[in-house]
C-alpha cells in the first residue's frame, strides 16, 4: 500500500502556512504606550533583544494544521495497492435468501445481489429485478472487486439470460447451485419474413420463384412487387432489387441502420466494397454473397434466379434455407447452472486508488469547529 497525489500541485498551498505565523507575529507587537509623568525624566535604558515568541500557541498549531489538511485536500491524497480479502457472496435475484444463506456458510463476508450496481444484502432487502444478462455481470463485478477477494456465486439450478458462453473471469469462483423449481419453456415462433421486390425488364422472369418463396412462407399472402421505379414501402420487410440499375441511396441508408436488403447479380458492387461467401449449395457453389461497403450491409445473388443458373431454386429445402439466411436465429439464453461455472482465464482488472477525501473533509470540519471554540474561549479570556 502507498500514498499517491493525484493533483500534486494542490501542496502549493501548503505556503499559506505563513499567514498564522504573521498574524500571531502582528497581534504580539500592538501595544500602546502609556507615558506617567514620575518616570518622564528618567533616562532611557537600551531596550534587551527581543525574541520571537508566539501567544496561544495551541491555537496556532490547530490553525496550520487546518491550513496543511486544506492543502492536502486540494492535492487529492490516495492510497493506492490497498489490500482488501474479505469474501464476497453474490447472489441471484429470484433465490430464496434463506435457501442461500443455509448454502453458504459465510458470516463475515459481504453479501449482495447480482444485479446493477450489486446492492448490499442487509436483513430481508427487496431483491432487485435483474436487466443485464448474468455472464455481464459477473464480469463487471469481476473487474470492481480486489483481485484477493474471494467470491462465492449463488445461482439457481437453471439460468436465463446467458449470451451462448461461460463467462471469463480473473479470478476463482465457487459456483453454488441452489436446487428450484424449473419454469415451462414457451416455445418461441419466428414468423417468416416479408418480402417487397423491386425489379427492371429483365428481373421480372425471377418472380416466380419469390412468389414460390412468398407462398411457402405466407400461404394467404401476395407478393409486394412492383417496378424499380417505384420506392419500398416503409417498414421491417426484406427489400429485394431485382435490377441492373444501382441501388437507390435512400435504399443504402435502411441499410445502414439494420434492414435487410437482397440485390440481384447483375446490380453493380462499388469496387471497394468486400465480398463475402455466405451461402453454398450441396455442390459447393456460392448462392448468397454478402457486400460491405461505408456503413452499409447486403446480400446478393452470385447468378442469376432461374433454374439453369441455379438448380437449388427447384429444392423443396429453398424456402427454409433462404429464411435461414434471412433471419439469424437467436442464440440459446437457457442452460443447466451445472454447465456454466465461470472459467478461471481473464485477464486481472487494475483496480482504482482509494481517494482519501472524504476523511480528510470530516478532519477539516472537526478541526475547523475546534478552532473556532479556541479563538472564542481566547476572546472571552481577553474580555474577563
């Protein structure tokens, strides 16, 4: 552990020390003189030297002791290395606190809650709900505890909220499974997406297999389709350009803030732009390419959409492995608790220096009130 000034130039001030010193200086030497007539004849004696002696020195030492904690202030002391071992228990909202209590037999550690801001768990606090998902909690209270401070998490037999990985930490936990109930899976349906095709002259003879397409997706649906000459509709469909024209800038804008645009192979690639493979058939040939260029992101057809070009139109398996390409499917949030202990290979978090401020004002203030009873005890002397 060591002292560090994180405003050095805040001990500047420590030369405002003087100013006691003078003023203690300046009110020893008022004095009046008195002249008595029996001692007006009488010749005058060299006066001795004078030594510098102070009045009141307990009150001078109270007002440069204040003076040197201001300077402190300013130069914002800190204690830096601070070792602090004392265990924490963190511990999932929704778990009965008795049932983790009973798990964990840890008196003196710091019990809290999983949560934002991991509030303290004191008596029988209302948990909090829980908005980040648990692998980023864990490690962002990974990186603000002590690196010795050993953690214990308590976390029910079944977890939520995960993001497909374990999570990473700096240091060792003990991952305590505390056994519930495990509530009924509802089943998620994706709805296939919509599609609005734009399309020229010569994209018009690809439609009939988009509305294969359409209709395998939306039986009771009709194709959105019109010329290239005619702008999207507004909302979250999958726009199709089916044209040898460029694409339209308000077009590459949607793009950009996350829509989902699908371009025939005869429409032009900035030369800049890069390509890559996204979609192969069984033969290994490349169907979807996807385009990246500024901010925006598309797909686009390595050929063109008939059947000699591309024999896959004709699978029965097109439809769904369009969707798929269309729409990522979201990623498992659900697993055992058994499975997902936190690995032990993260890098150490430098933790921060502990400022010593806040008990350098509650000196100022104490000394400042103790000053002021001196002065005042001073004057009522002074006055008796």
């Amino acid at each position: 552990m060591s002292l560090l000034w994180l405003f050095p130039a805040g001990l500047f001030a420590l030369a405002a020390l003087l100013l006691p010193l003078l003023i203690h200086l300046a009110r020893r030497d008022q004095q009046q003189l008195i002249d008595f007539a029996a001692l007006r004849w009488l010749s005058a004696k060299p006066r001795p030297r004078r030594r510098i002696r102070f009045d009141e020195w307990p009150l001078l030492l109270v007002r440069l002791l204040l003076l040197a904690l201001l300077a402190m202030l300013l130069a914002r002391p800190a204690l830096n290395g601070m070792i602090d071992a004392t265990p924490r228990v963190a511990v999932l909202p929704g778990l009965d606190l008795a049932k983790a209590r009973a798990a964990v037999d840890a008196p003196q550690a710091h019990w809290l809650w999983l949560a934002a801001d991991f509030p303290r768990i004191d008596g029988d606090t209302a948990a909090p709900s829980i908005n980040q998902p648990i692998a980023s909690l864990l490690r962002e209270l990974d990186a603000t505890l002590p690196p010795e401070a050993p953690l214990t998490v308590i976390v029910p037999s079944v977890l939520d909220g995960l993001d497909a990985q374990r999570p990473r930490l700096s240091r060792a936990v003990q991952w305590q499974i505390v056994e519930t109930s495990v509530p009924s899976i509802v089943a998620t349906k994706i709805t296939a997406p919509q599609l609005q095709v734009r399309h020229d002259e010569a994209g018009k003879a690809a439609l009939r297999y988009l509305r294969a397409v359409n209709q395998a997706w939306h039986p009771d649906a009709t194709l959105d389709s019109g010329e290239d000459n005619r702008a999207f509709n507004d909302g979250v469909a999958v726009r199709v350009w089916l044209s040898a024209d460029a694409i339209p800038d308000a077009t590459l804008a949607w793009t950009s803030t996350g829509g989902t645009l699908l371009v025939d192979a005869r429409t032009p690639v900035p030369a800049d732009a890069q390509r890559t493979a996204r979609w192969h058939d069984d033969s290994g040939n490349v169907l979807l390419e996807q385009i990246n260029h500024a901010d925006a992101r598309w797909l686009r057809w390595s050929t063109a959409l008939d059947a000699a070009s591309m024999p896959a139109l004709l699978d029965a398996r097109f439809p769904q492995q369009l969707q798929a390409q269309l729409q990522t499917p979201p990623s498992p949030g659900r697993a055992a608790a058994v499975t997902m202990p936190p690995l032990q290979d993260g890098d150490a978090y430098p933790q921060p220096a502990r400022e010593l401020a806040p008990w350098l004002g509650l000196a100022i203030a104490l000394l400042f009130l103790l000053e002021r009873w001196m002065a005042s005890a001073r004057r009522r002397r002074g006055t008796a």
